[in-house]
C-alpha cells in the first residue's frame, strides 16, 4: 500500500447501500413525477383559461386601441394573477421533470441541472413582467383616461407607454430564459433514456422558436413578426407539456411497480 492509501477505509457494503438508497427511493420518485404530471395539466388548463379572459381585440403594438381595451377590463389584474399561476404551475412541472432526468450521465443529466435553473429564472421573469402588465400599467392607464386637460392625457399616454415597453422588454427576455430551458430540457431528454426522444426534439425547437421569438420581441415589441416565431413555439410548447405530462406519469407506475 502506498503512502497516500495509508489510513483510509473503504466504505462497508452497508454504507454502500444506504447511500444508493438515499439517491433512489421508489416512493419519492413516484410522488415527484405524478406531481410534477399533475401540476403540468393544472398549469395548461389554468392558461388556457386565463388568456379566454384575456382581452386582445387589437393589434398588440395598438397602443391607443390596447389601452382603451385594457382600461374597460374589470378583471384585468386578476386575469395576469391568474396567468402567473399558471406558468408557475407549469415551471414546477419542468423541475420535476428536470429532477427525474438528473441520473443521466454526462452531458443529459449536466443538462437537466441547467434546466432546473432557468426554469426558475421563468417564474421569477414572468412574476415580474405580470406585476409591470397587471398591475402598473392598469393604473398608468387610469390615470391617462382620467386625465382632464390635453396635457395631462399626453403625459399621462407617455407613462403608460414607457411602462408598455417596459412590459415588451420584460417579454422578450421571459421568452428568451423560457427557450433555453425549453432546449436544454429537450436536449437532456433526446440524448438520455429515460423518455422517447421525439418529445426531446419537439421540446428542443420549441426551445428554438421562443429563443428566435424573444430576440424579435426585444427588438420590434409584441409584433407580427414576432408573432412568426411565438405562435410555432407556443403550440409546439404545448405538446410538449402535454406530452411530458403523459411521460412522468406512466413513469411514476413504472417506479410504483418496481418498488
């Protein structure tokens, strides 16, 4: 034995096993998925819901028309509330999903670990764009419609649609983070095992698509060129969800069997 192996011990076989154990369990990985599964569908469901409520009659970069549209909503707070819930309900999904794909070796459990960050960095982006949008712009807005004199409603306007661009910018960057996780999971799932690949490469352009999407938005607002990149992501995005929602639960009675 040589110098640098002198006083160590190897690790007991039941030292050995206790330690897989903590890194394995059936149960945890079962209450993980169906959760993540269940979170998933509400967050869908919650979203598609909130933008039924939504008001979009004009053309996003309308500002006028938009504002005046948004100044006669009577829930309008409560619909970007609601929007907000949804994407965190969506997020924890994909931790979840990130968490089942850790194991992988190399670079699909290196991306997971990626994912989980970013999936975060979503939420707290979208939390702040729904304040600006729900909360702030919706009494800019008030104070431009009941403003009295020419000079108060101009200033009042320029308010509002600094906080506007405020919200565009707030967009372009929640869809870019938003991409990036959509790749870095896609990718993880198409070069692991524990999922088909071809939800992989749909997560994985869709991932493309919002990271082409929030570079636009940045640039032109909520434009129709933008629109070219958003609209393929968001459906793409959705069978993903959808898709990775059916996955973790027949996972999770996959794990339940072998327990």
């Amino acid at each position: 034995m040589n110098s640098e192996g002198v006083g160590r011990r190897r690790p007991s076989k039941a030292t050995q096993i206790e330690a897989g154990a903590e890194r394995f369990s059936p149960s945890r990985d079962k209450s993980l998925l169906r959760l993540g599964a269940t979170l998933g569908l509400l967050g869908f469901v919650v979203q598609i819901v909130m933008d039924r409520l939504h008001p979009h009659r004009f053309a996003p970069n309308d500002s006028v028309n938009v504002f005046r549209e948004y100044a006669g909503s009577d829930i309008w707070t409560a619909v970007h509330i609601g929007q907000f819930v949804g994407t965190l309900l969506i997020v924890l999904s994909f931790v979840a999903l990130a968490t089942s794909l850790y194991q992988q070796p190399g670079l699909a459990g290196a991306l997971a670990v990626v994912g989980t960050v970013t999936a975060i960095l979503v939420a707290a982006v979208f939390a702040v764009q729904m304040a600006v949008d729900g909360v702030a712009l919706k009494a800019a807005i008030g104070a431009w419609v009941d403003a009295a004199s020419p000079g108060d409603q101009s200033a009042a306007f320029q308010v509002a649609e600094a906080v506007r661009w405020t919200e565009k910018g707030l967009g372009g960057f929640f869809q870019l983070i938003n991409g990036i996780t959509l790749l870095a999971l896609g990718v993880s799932i198409a070069l692991g095992t524990r999922y088909p690949r071809w939800i992989g490469f749909v997560g994985a352009l869709a991932g493309l698509a919002f990271v082409a999407g929030g570079t636009v938005t940045a640039h032109t607002g909520f434009s129709a060129t933008s629109g070219w990149f958003l609209t393929p992501a968001t459906v793409l995005l959705a069978v993903f969800l959808i898709g990775v929602v059916i996955l973790m639960w027949r996972r999770s009675r996959r794990v339940e069997s072998a327990a």
